[in-house]
C-alpha cells in the first residue's frame, strides 16, 4: 500500500524533468504536479484544493479497500 501512495504522490522527478510545465502533450504530468500548476502558478486554489481532496479519498478509498482484503485472507 505504501508503494501505491507514493505512486500517487510522485512530483519532484518530473517538476525536476519538465520544469513544471508537464513535458510536452503533458506526458510527465502527474495528478500532484497537476495541483502544484493550479495553485501556483494559475493561482486557482479552490480547484487545487478540490484535486488535493479527491486524491486523498482515492488514496483513503484505496487503503480501505486493501485493509478489507488484508482482513480477509487473514481470517482464512
């Protein structure tokens, strides 16, 4: 699970590889550097801050959904 989050969470390499722009045809663009673009340099933080929440439910969603599992096969 810690693999997925910070799957989710990668930002550094490519801001450091794209300059921040997310490459051309937003190849490098991942949903972080997404929320960095919005509330940085659009200066949108409404909508930053709604991406920023909708990754923590899917993040949330995610390990939820592993517990369960986890759980599981635990018991059997």
């Amino acid at each position: 699970m810690i693999g997925i989050i910070g799957t989710f969470q990668l930002f550094d390499q490519f801001y450091i590889f794209s300059a921040g722009s997310g490459g051309p045809n937003n190849a490098t663009l991942t949903l972080v550097l997404l929320i960095y673009q919005y509330a940085f340099k659009n200066l949108e933080m409404g909508y930053a801050a709604d991406l920023a929440l909708m990754l923590a439910s899917v993040i949330m969603l995610a390990t939820v959904i592993q517990r369960s599992l986890y759980r599981e096969e635990q018991l059997k």
